[in-house]
C-alpha cells in the first residue's frame, strides 16, 4: 500500500494507493456482482472468457493453470477457461489481462 501527500489549499490531503486493487475495467459488471455474492466458503467454478492483450505464451498459460484453472480454447488473444470464482481476481491482476467476463449461452432466434 502507497501513501502520497498532495497539499491543497493549506492543507495536506493523504491519498491512500491500493498497490494490490484490481483495475475495475477488467471484469464485467455481471462477474463482479456474482463474486461479490458468494457466501464465504463457496468457491464455484466459473466458465469465462478472457481477453488479453496479444497471443499468450507458454509462461503465461501455466500461470493461468497454476490458479486451478481449465483452458478449453485458445484463439489468438481470446481464451475460454473454466477457473474457481476466487481465482477470477488473481487472474485479472495479471498484466497479460485486458478483460475478463463470464458466458453466457446463445439462444436461437
């Protein structure tokens, strides 16, 4: 946790830096509100997609399984996995990141 000063019209203001908080744009309004349901011990898995910003590497693949997370596909920058609801915002720290939301099924029209 960072803490900067700033003065501001004779008087100092502290402003208090969460170096650990996840960037807000990186999860979709619907996967926060569900993780942010969850009873303490639960921990269901999710199926989600994920967006990155280029085509992952062997590194960074292992880094997302090492969350006990199940990669089903991988194309280009888009993946499709099913991770634990507690991992979602380790993942979503990661720099690799861009977006992360959950699935939903397409119905026909």
């Amino acid at each position: 946790m960072l803490t900067n000063s700033v003065e501001f019209f004779n008087t100092k203001l502290f402003i208090v830096v969460e170096s650990d908080m996840v960037k807000p744009a990186r999860i979709s309004s619907r996967l926060k509100l569900f993780i942010n349901e969850l009873e303490c011990e639960e921990n269901p898995r999710l199926d989600v997609i994920m967006r990155t910003g280029k085509d992952l590497e062997q590194e960074e693949l292992s880094l997302v399984e090492t969350l006990d997370a199940r990669i089903r596909t991988v194309a280009g920058n888009i993946v499709t996995l099913s991770i634990p609801a507690r991992s979602v915002l380790t993942l979503a720290q990661e720099d690799f990141v861009v977006f992360i939301e959950l699935t939903s099924p397409l119905y026909p029209e």
